[in-house]
C-alpha cells in the first residue's frame, strides 16, 4: 500500500499521513495537490511533500482524489518550506499558507477577476460641462454627492485635464477607490450615476504584463564608480555567496543591479529581486520594463489571488519569466535556474513578517533559498542592518562600497534644531521651528518641493481631559487612542477598533478636551494653512489603502503635481525624487525612545535614508533635523551621516549587552484573556527554560503594550551565544512548549519570534 505525507492549510504541529488507493496511485507524485478527509465530515486540499514507508499502528484513511497532473510545487520548493518551519519554528502548514496562494490551496476557485471602475459620463467631457456639472451639484445642495464628485474628479485627474501648466493624463478609478478616498457610501455613487454624471464599468484584473519586447539597449552606461563597483561584485562573487553592496543614498545602485541582471540573463539564469515595500515596486516596475519588457514579472499581497496564481503557474511552466521583482512573499515562488538574488534596501524592517506565523525574515529565506540553488545573492543598502554589516566586516560577506552619489549629487547639509529650547522660548509654530518654516519658503518659492517626516500617523496621538485627566483608551488593548480628524474617530493602531470622539469627558463631564502630539494628519493640515499655495499629500497606512494609491501619491509627487509630501516611515524607503530641496525631519524622539533595543539602529536609518531623499542636480539639498536632545552622540551621526562612527559605537554596546549579532535571540511569547492564566503559564514556562537554558533566559515581562485585543501579554527572551548548536536549542523549546501546553494551560496561546525585529 502506498501512503504519502501531504500538509494542510492549518497550524498542525506537523505533517499527516494518508493511504493511496490503487487507483489513484500512478497520478500522485511530491508536489501535487490532494484531497483528504479529516475530522468528521470536512474535506481539505493537500499538498502531496513525501512518501511514508513505516506502517503506522493506527489505520489511515485513503486520499479521496488527485487534483493536478503535474506538481504545483517543486521539491527545492519544498525543501526551503521545510527550513523555514523548522527555523522560525512555526508548523508547515502556516508556511504553506504564507507560501502558495489561497487559488492553489482550493480556498477560493480561481478565475480571472474583473473589478468594477467608475468613470465620467461621456457628455461630460469638455471643460464646459464639467463646470456645469459642478455648478448643478453645488445649487442641488447635494454636499455629499459633490463631495464625492469632486473626489473623483481629483483621483482621476480631470480636474486638471484641462490645464496646460500640470502634466496631467486621466487615469481609471476603481468603485473601491473612490468610496474609500471620498468617505461616502456606494448609494451616493448610484445617485451620481442615475443623475448622468458618472458611469460604472467592469475592467479585468490582471492580465499581469504588456507584451513588450525587452530592450536591452536601454540599458544605461554605468558611470565610473558604479561601473567599478559592478565589478568589484562580480569579483567579489567568485569567492563569496552573498555580498553587500554598501552604496550612499543616491549612488545608482539600481544601474548596477540592472547590468548584474543583465549579466545573469545572459548566462541563461532567472534573478529575483527583492524590495521591501509595495511602494517600491511601482517606481521600479517601469524601470525594469523599459529594459527587459516582459522578462519581468511582478509578484505582492496587493495583487489579486488570480494574478498570483497566473504567475506561479507561469513559473511553473516552460515560459517563466526570467526577473521576478517583488515585495518578501515572491521568496516562496517557484524558480526553474535561479542564478541571482537581490535583497535591496536590506535593512528594511518589512522584510519581516510578525503576524501570523511563519515570523520570517525574508532575506534569511532568500539567502537559504540561493543557497538550496547555488545562486548568489546580493544585499543593497545606505545603512545596512547590523548583523549584515558584522557579518560583511567579518569577511562571511563579500562587501562593496560605494561612496560617490551619482551626477555630482552632493550628500545633503543637516542642519539639527533644538526644539526644547525653542518651545521654553515660545518660539515654535506647532510641530515648526522658525528655522523649517524658513527653508519650505525658500523652497517653495524658488519652485522646489519639500518633504516632511513624522513617524506617527492620525491627527493627534493623544487626546486627554484637561480638567481630570482622562484619557480615551482602547477596550481591548492596553493603549491610548489616536485622534483621526478628516473622519472624527479615534482609532486603537494595535487592533484597529474605532471609537466615535467624545463630546465631554465621560469621566467629569468636562468638555474641555485636549489633543497632544502631531500626526500626519496635524501636519498635512497645518502646511495647508500655512502655505495655501502649497499643493499637499500625504503618504501613510490611512491614505494608500488601496492598490493604486502609492501609485497615484507618488507619481503625482515626481510630476511635481503635489510640492508637499507629509508622511511616516513609507516615504524612507528609497523613492528617487529629483526636485527636492528641503527635508524636514519633526521629531526625532519619537524614535529614540522606543523602548527596544534597536531603537537607536532604526532611528538611524530611517533619519539617514529620509535625509538621503534631498539633493537636487548642481544643488546641495538641507535637512532640518528637529530634537529635544540634540547633544545625543546619534543625532551627531546622522548629521555627519557618520555610519562607521555609529556602528563601531552600536556593535560594542551590542557586544557589551549579549545583543545580536553577537547573540542570538528567540523570545517566546504567551497569550490569554486571563491575565493570571498568562502569568502562571508564563512564569512555568520561563522556569523549565532556565533549568536547560540557564542565564540565558530573561523575563517573563509584560511587553510594552502588554494586552491587545483583550488578550494578555507576555514575554520570555533568550539569547543564545554564536555558535551554540540551534536544532538543538529548537528541540528543547518545543519539548518545554509540549509540556507546558499539555495540561492546565492548554488554551494559553504560545509562539516563538526567532530572529526578532
Ligand atoms: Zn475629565
Ligand atoms: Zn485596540
């Protein structure tokens, strides 16, 4: 009897086995996908991962049918699955659903999906008709249909199609765009519809890639340094499997990767490359594109279910694409000669995922994965992270510096303002000291754009009682509320409840309620006040919700249509504006003072890379740094932008304290409603650790915010010294874990984040 091991989309500690019935035998094979019966009554699609050969005591149930002819899923595929279940110590099947997309794991039937669009009503189209569409609105008093009319216009860009001073080319609106955007509900869409003034139609999704050739003599002619750098890592890959590419903001890293691509189709070999964040892909896709046309394939979590599949199954096939650019997910695509992987902005945090499980570092996965391929792999970054560094110092590493930006870029001039004197002196405009307001005139007069960094999105992150000091606070979690003005609400940004803002204080009764602190909201509203010329956006999680919309921020920002972007981490990671003189950085505190232990490493990087973004051809662009603590040795570090100085200071107090990369960590953390379960579990769980693992285990502590959605909290870490034997370690944690969970506290939640971030 033939019996297989398949896993299932669930959090099942490991894999199952089933028996093959004789004739279904000959159609299964590692890779393809079955159903099972399990429980009851409940059918699931598997994936067939191996083939058992012990006979169990038990009897095993048949397979009920073979679903694919050919396997959806290679055997290196698999391997690499393998890996990652087992480092990060989650189950397979969570890697499995990370993994594959839900078309392929039978949770949803794929076909091709259509979205549904709006669009102007063709009697509307000339700059006459609109204006008398606009002025039928406004007399019909219909305030929310001409809220959502002009809304529309704006996002589609008809509002400027007819003036000659903005670029401006009209582009499609989704339904889901526009509600979203114009806070009104579909019912005012079908009154602007009914009334004849706009149209709804249904687009297909997808249909993943123009079919143009690639034109590889679009390729750019590497400038000096940059062409000594490409070679340096060709040479530098002859002896090592990963190199990291230490460019300045600004140096033409991309050139170089683009002629390392190059390089790599030619020797007949696929490349993935990396980017942390969807945002990037946009700028990069029509980069990439111009040179390799439709070798290029593009692959993230904002694309729909059908378009992933489409692209898995095209890899799968004789005619896969042969450059796959994509955000952390594209590392568990299938590849057929993968010859190059390229990690850029390495440093990045959102190459991690927390939640849910698998809690994976994306550059880990794409290193094993060149590994598991014999392919090389290169690292690109201004501020690499430390353990890349350390590991590039060391010589595990190949390293390539480059030190020149490109076209005689110079590095910005960073000017820090201390901001607690300013306020004792009253001297501060809002979150602006005199001395920003200065420079974004200057700016903005000579036609430059600016950009304003503020790591806190909403209005306000606080809002508090002045009369007794109550402040709202999230029913589920351990958190205060943040303000959220355009729509009055307040939000909780660890479980995303939403909570209408209080008239009077339902403590005293007191109606003198205060906001503190600026979001980005605050800040996108204070520069319009400010400079009513000024043509503002915002880039945060509450504005590029939907698909197009980091798209529409962005291009609209390097067109010059808007001259203002206000936003949070997103606009760190390496966009290329060209027109930009003044970078304003609000508050850098916010940052320092996270209560972890690589504040200070992120706070220097995000400060570096935001900084990187000023600079314009034949002029030095200014970053105004603004700090309460301006005499802290980093805010001098990234003023002179001195990354050695900050590293050597960084990696001895990282030494000092048992951090990585001298130490590894895992923290284990437990969760329950009831606080003192969480806590007996807790403290039990900590205990048999320290009886295998010694000192090496610290806590249990509540984490800073220690309950989210009505769950508690708790935190046990372990550091690990280099060296130590990992697999092991990794069995003695899940024996503790089989132990603890068994009796009492089996309804405790427990995971482990290896590698934390
Ligand atoms: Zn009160
Ligand atoms: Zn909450």
């Amino acid at each position: 009897m033939k019996m297989i091991n398949v896993i299932l989309p669930l959090a099942l500690p490991g894999t199952l086995t089933y028996s093959v019935p004789d004739t279904l035998c000959r159609a299964v094979t590692i890779g393809v996908r079955v159903l099972v019966p399990l429980g009851r009554s409940k059918t699931y699609v598997a994936l067939v991962v191996g083939e058992c050969r012990e006979e169990p005591g038990f009897k095993l149930r048949d397979i009920t049918a073979v679903l694919d002819s050919s396997p959806v899923a290679t055997r290196l595929q698999l391997r690499l699955w393998e890996w990652v279940a087992d480092y990060y110590m989650s189950s397979p099947g969570d890697v499995y659903v990370a993994a594959m997309p839900s078309g392929l794991k039978g949770e949803d039937n794929y076909r091709p999906k259509t979205e549904r669009c709006v669009a102007l009503a063709e009697a509307l189209g000339s700059e006459a008709s609109l204006h008398a569409a606009l002025n039928i609105l406004t007399a019909s008093r219909a305030r929310q249909q001409k809220a959502m009319f002009e809304c529309f216009l704006r996002l589609s860009r008809w509002d400027t199609a007819f003036d000659d001073s903005l670029p401006s080319a009209v582009t499609g609106v989704t339904v889901e765009e526009l509600t979203n955007e114009s806070h009104c509900p579909t019912t005012i869409l079908n009154a602007l519809v009914r009334r004849g003034f706009l149209r709804i139609y249904e687009r297909e999704v997808g249909r993943l890639n123009s079919r143009q050739p690639p034109h590889p003599e679009n390729l750019k002619t590497l400038s000096e340094a940059q062409q000594r750098a490409h070679d340096d890592v060709v040479r530098s890959f002859a002896g090592k499997d990963v190199v990291l590419l230490h460019g300045v903001t600004s140096s033409g890293k991309t050139e170089i990767y683009m002629h390392l691509i190059a390089r790599t189709l030619s020797e007949g070999k696929q490349v993935l490359y990396l980017l942390p964040e969807i945002a990037l892909t946009v700028q990069m896709t029509r980069r990439l594109q111009r040179v390799f046309g439709s070798r290029l394939g593009i692959y993230h979590s904002k694309y729909s279910d059908a378009e992933r599949v489409e692209i898995w199954q095209k890899q799968l096939s004789d005619e896969p694409y042969d450059v796959i650019l994509g955000a952390r997910s594209a590392v568990f695509l299938p590849f057929r000669n993968l010859g190059l992987v390229i990690v850029d902005e390495e440093h990045e945090t959102s190459f991690k995922q927390q939640e849910p499980a698998p809690r994976y570092h994306a550059r880990s996965v794409a290193i094993m994965l060149a590994h598991m391929c014999g392919a090389k792999v290169l690292l690109g970054t201004a501020t690499p992270s430390a353990e890349t560094y350390y590991n590039a110092r060391s010589g595990k590493y190949g390293l390539v510096s480059l030190t020149t930006r490109h076209e005689g870029l110079e590095l910005p001039e960073i000017e820090v303002v201390d901001i607690k004197d300013l306020h004792r002196r009253r001297m501060m405009n809002g979150p602006f000291s005199p001395r920003l307001l200065e420079a974004m005139r200057d700016a903005l007069c000579d036609g430059h754009q600016v950009i304003l960094f503020q790591n806190r999105r909403g209005f306000a992150p606080m809002i508090e009682c002045q009369d007794c000091g109550w402040v709202p606070k999230c029913r589920n979690c351990d958190v205060s509320l943040t303000l959220h003005k355009t729509m009055n609400y307040l939000s909780c940004h660890y479980c995303g409840g939403a909570y209408t803002v209080p008239v009077a204080c339902p403590a005293c009764g007191s109606r003198a309620l205060r906001s503190y602190g600026y979001g980005t909201e605050n800040i996108e509203d204070r520069v319009r006040e400010m400079f009513p010329e000024s043509r503002v956006a915002r880039m945060d999680l509450d504005t590029t919700r939907t698909r197009n919309a980091y798209d529409r921020i962005i291009s609209d920002f390097s067109s010059g249509r808007t001259n203002v972007l206000v936003g949070t981490q997103m606009i760190s990671k390496g966009l290329d504006f060209d027109n930009v003189s003044v970078v304003g950085i609000l508050n850098a505190d916010t940052m320092l003072n996270y209560p972890d232990f690589r504040a200070y490493e992120h706070a220097f990087m995000m400060m570096a890379q935001v900084s990187g973004r000023a600079g314009r051809k034949r002029k030095r662009g200014l970053v105004v740094l603004q700090t309460k603590n301006p005499g802290l040795p980093v805010i001098g570090q990234v003023a002179h932008n001195d990354y050695e100085k900050f590293y050597s200071e960084l990696l001895g107090e990282r030494r000092a304290f048992c951090y990585p990369p001298y130490f590894r960590l895992i923290y284990v953390f437990l969760r329950h409603g009831k606080e003192p379960v969480v806590e007996g579990a807790a403290s039990e769980f900590a205990a048999s650790l320290r009886r295998v693992f010694a000192s090496r285990v610290l806590g249990p502590d509540k984490p800073s915010v220690a309950k989210v959605n009505l769950k508690h909290i708790r935190k046990i870490v372990i550091k690990l010294e280099n060296g130590i034997d990992l697999a092991a370690v990794r069995a003695e944690l899940r024996a503790v874990y089989e132990h603890i969970t068994k009796n009492i506290y089996k309804t405790v939640e427990v995971f482990f984040d290896v590698d934390p971030l």
